[in-house]
C-alpha cells in the first residue's frame, strides 16, 4: 500500500468511499472534493493498493492553521493502519507549511474517531452544536505544533 496525491481519475472511488463511510447528508460532492483539491492539491492524498482506493484525507491550510477536512478508509480495510499512515502525512504536509496548530471536527458520537485523533495528539476544544447538517453535535478538536 502507498499513499499518493490525488488525481482526478481517483475521484469515482472517492465518491464510493464517501458513500461507504459517511451519512449522506454529509458526504463531499464531487464538485466541491475538486474544489478542495486545486486550492491544495499536496493536502488531498489517497492510500492505494493493486490498483484501488482504500482510504483518502483531505487537508487544507488557512494562514498559520491546518485543517483536516475529511479522512476516511473504505470499512472493510479499516483497522490496518491506513488511517493513520493518511494522518501521518497530512500532518507532515501541514508541518511544512509551517502551520501553528491543526484543526479537525469529529462528531460527538463517532468514539471510534475521536480515540484515533487523540492518539496522534489532537485534544477537544469544545463542543459545537449543530455543526453538521444533520443537526449532529461535533468536537473541535486541535493539535498544537510545537516548532
């Protein structure tokens, strides 16, 4: 398995994987995932093997701050470490940049997700009602980069 910048031919497999993983009220559409990936394009990486999409993460900077936009790993592969190679370098690529601290939301409910951003560091901020279409609270959640 290798992680990859993304390209535009990965995008149908994107879409599968945002309908696999998340509510559909919530999933990317395929314009604004592009959108993403031009005001970025070394922030949108993809984990491929033989030839197929297992995960992707999304990242974008915004002056001295990160944001994780949207991490994801197609459930059958899930618990392999994929997500947190993604992590790893989406992190890396924000360090880059020199970013001050990174950013994320994670649905209150979502454990799972909230335990794997606090192993790499992240620490919840606050809780933000309302924040996903739904009408679902989420955690801002940030890690702080130390220089």
């Amino acid at each position: 398995m290798e992680i990859l910048n993304f390209l535009p031919e990965h995008l149908n497999e994107i879409i599968e994987i945002e309908k696999e993983c998340f509510p559909e009220k919530s999933q990317l559409s395929k314009d604004y995932l592009l959108f993403l990936w031009r005001k970025f394009p070394e922030g949108f990486l993809v984990a491929k093997e033989e030839e197929k999409i297992l995960g992707y993460g999304i990242c974008q900077k915004e002056g001295k701050e990160g944001v994780i936009f949207s991490l994801a790993v197609k459930p059958k592969y899930q618990g392999r470490g994929i997500g947190s190679k993604i992590l790893e370098r989406l992190i890396e690529t924000l360090k880059k940049e020199k970013i001050e601290k990174i950013s994320l939301h994670a649905r209150k409910k979502n454990e799972k997700a909230i335990n794997f951003y606090q192993k790499f560091g992240f620490k919840i901020k606050k809780e933000v009602e309302n924040y996903y279409s739904d009408g679902e609270t989420a955690y801002l959640m940030e890690l702080i980069i130390s220089s």
